[in-house]
C-alpha cells in the first residue's frame, strides 16, 4: 500500500498565509460607468503600462477603481479615495497609488485607487502644441468627474465594503491632489468628501470655500519647482483657514516634488506618519458607530 505524505501543520499554515497574501496583493477592479464613460464612447487607442524610472498608466479611456480591503479583524470603517499624480497625461499607479493603498490597508483602512481618465499620449496622439491647453483642460474635466463619480460609487456600496458612508475622503498627489481640492471645493450630497488631502498638490484657480467643506490634511516640500507652494498648498490652507474649517498643514524643508511614498532620506519622508496623527485625532482609525 502506498503511502501518502502527511504535510507538517506549520507547512499547511505558511502555504494557507501565502494564498491569503497572494489574494490581498489582487485588488478587485471595479468600473467607475456602466458602459463607456462619457465622451470615451468612440476612444479605440490602447491603454498601456510601462516602467520609466517608475510605473506609468498611460490613455486611460476606461476609468476603474483598484478596491484594496483591510483585513476584517481590524477594519475600522474609513475609507479613501486615492488618486494618483502624473500630469493629467499618465498616472504614478504605485508609489503614489498602490504603494499608499497597502499602508491605508495596515490601518484598518479601506483603499480605492482611482485610475481616471488623461489625455492621450504616444502613437497616435495630437502632436499640436497649440491645442494643449484645450487638451489639457478636458483631461481636467475628465479627471474631477471620475473623482466625483469614484465617491459616489464607493458611498453607494457603502454595506458591501463594510464602510461608513460618513467617513469616505478623497486624496490626491499633484494632479491628482487638484482633483482632491476641486471636490473639496465644490460637490454635491453625494460626491462630498467627508475629509480631503491633497499632497503637493496643484489647485483650482477659484478658491471659493463652501460652507461644508470638509477637513483638509495638506503637505508638500518647500523645495518644489513643479508646483509652487505659495500658489497651491499655502493659498488653499489660507482659504480653510479664513472659512474657519479644520485644516492641517506641513511643510518640509527637501522634498522635491513627487515623493509620495518614496523614501529618500529627506524630512519629507515623514509626511505619511503625520498624516496617521492626523487621522487619529480626527477619529479615523477608531471603529467607526453604527
């Protein structure tokens, strides 16, 4: 008779580990539209993922969002929105998406990262300088709508992820921290965010502060040469300021633009640990009352 292997109990519970890792590493994807999104109806160029000194989501035409749950045991309720930076041309998907959705998720946080629409680049792509700015501006348009819509959604499958609808909020890197403070700026009951955090981020020109903005956690490096910190983190941290709106604001001496979840051995590494201070005294991380 032949005998069959009997594999150790600390063998059957590594592998078992592994395959519960292997499915947290696998985010969900979701579709932001039942069908195509508006104005994509007839976007027949590719999307494509490439590596250039980091990973880069270009022509996005059809917007999703990458739903990374926290273990059970720990979930607290919060979720955000994330949405990475890149021009409004490509989107920084890891350091500045995923990267940050894994550490939410070491919270007891829900994680939506947010692949919104940008402009087409590449093969195939308009070459006109002269109609960048137009370009440009729809690929804004494109992007706070997906912003709005991603909010919307997450809000209305609140139950399914175990979340409260009252604690969604929205944050962004650079041009994705300009969709975070145009919705702070200005939503509806349903695309509200219950707090925001632009990071680095650029900004709307208007900074016309509604009365039910919600809380704001802003940071940047003093040093940015891509997005001026007087025109963009400081201008909208005023704004809050004089509305009289709960905001917190840090500035780091070196940073550059676009460290994200980057370590570079500069004060501007610690920005994500103040960000857990500030979500703490906000009441984030406790569970949320039903």
């Amino acid at each position: 008779m032949k005998r069959i292997p009997v594999r150790p109990a600390a063998a059957i519970l590594a592998a078992a580990l592994l395959a519960i890792a292997a499915r947290a590493a696998d985010p969900q994807t979701i579709p932001l539209y039942t069908g195509a999104a508006p104005g994509m109806e007839n976007a027949d160029y590719p999307e494509t993922d490439i590596v250039q000194g980091v990973r880069q989501i270009h022509n996005v035409t059809k917007p999703v969002l990458l739903a990374f749950l926290p273990d059970p045991s720990k979930a607290n309720g919060t979720a955000w929105v994330v949405c990475p930076g890149g021009g409004f041309q490509w989107l920084a998907i890891e350091y500045e998406g995923t990267d940050l959705a894994r550490w939410l998720n070491d919270q007891g946080i829900a994680a939506f990262v947010l692949k919104y629409r940008v402009m087409r680049t590449g093969e195939g792509a308009p070459q006109d300088p002269a109609g960048m700015p137009e370009r440009r501006r729809a690929a804004i348009s494109w992007a706070v709508a997906d912003g709005g819509q991603a909010i919307r959604l997450v809000r209305s499958r609140a139950a399914e992820f175990h979340i409260n609808p009252g604690r969604i909020g929205i944050i962004g890197f650079s041009a994705g921290g300009y969709i975070a403070a145009a919705l702070a700026l200005q939503h509806d009951a349903q695309d509200r965010p219950n707090f925001a955090a632009p990071i680095y981020g650029a900004m709307p020109p208007e900074m016309n502060v509604p009365a039910d903005a919600p809380p704001l956690f802003i940071a940047q490096a003093t040093d940015d040469k891509l997005v001026p910190p007087l025109d963009t983190s400081i201008r909208i941290y005023a704004a809050w300021k004089k509305a009289g709106i709960p905001v917190e604001l840090h500035m780091y001496a070196q940073g550059g633009h676009g460290f994200g979840m980057h370590k570079k051995n500069l004060p501007s590494d610690t920005w994500v640990d103040r960000f857990r201070d500030w979500m703490n005294t906000q009441g984030l991380l406790q569970p949320a009352k039903d």
